[in-house]
C-alpha cells in the first residue's frame, strides 16, 4: 500500500542511476538537483514518486550536501524514469486507513495473537 501519488510539480528525470545524485533534467532542463531542491524550497520530507507501469514507487529522501552539492537518497533512482514529488498527504492516519481492504485488520490481528 503507498498513499504517495505524484504531485502535479516538475517532472524530474536523471541521467544516471544511484543513491547520490548530482544532476537531474527538471522539465528537460539540466539542473543541480541539490540547487533546485533548496532554491524552490521543496519539501524533502515528502519521496520522489516514480509511475513504474501503473504502480508508484517512493524514493525518500536522506539528506542534501550543500558543500558538495548532492542528494543522498534511501533507494536509487533511474534513467528513463520520470519522478515527482509527492502531493502531500493531509491525514496519514485516515488515508492509511482507508487503503485497508476491509475485515483484513481482524485476520493481522488474529495471526499476531499468538
């Protein structure tokens, strides 16, 4: 279950693969990914999300190296792939909940138990 979709935001791609990035394309336009993070204030608690056929993968954010100018990264992200960020989610809580197919709690629950 992901409650993380797409934002409607800049479409970000990459060149390279990896878990520490320096570059990115924003919109097809070469940036320091670091520098566009920071200059336009985005919000790094919410991942990349990445529409891999149909279904969305997170990419969270570690941190931002200023003095180097890179993003670490928890995942690596891919060339050829277009990212997002996130919308953001206004109720964790509710939206999680509502993602639960329903009666399954009563079998997590069961299955726990002992």
């Amino acid at each position: 279950m992901n409650l993380f979709t797409q934002g409607k935001g800049d479409g970000i791609t990459f060149d390279s693969k990896g878990f520490s990035i320096k570059d990115c394309r924003i919109n097809g336009t070469g940036r320091n990914f670091a520098e566009y993070l920071l200059e336009d204030k985005i919000d790094t608690r919410l991942p990349l999300v990445a529409d891999y056929h149909g279904t969305m993968v997170n990419v969270s954010f570690q941190k931002i190296n200023e003095d180097k100018k890179t993003v670490d990264l928890y995942a690596p992200v891919f060339p050829g792939i277009k990212y997002k960020i996130a919308s953001p989610v206004t109720n964790y809580v509710k939206e999680f909940g509502a993602l639960i197919p329903k009666g399954s709690l009563k079998t997590i629950s069961r299955a726990t138990a002992f």
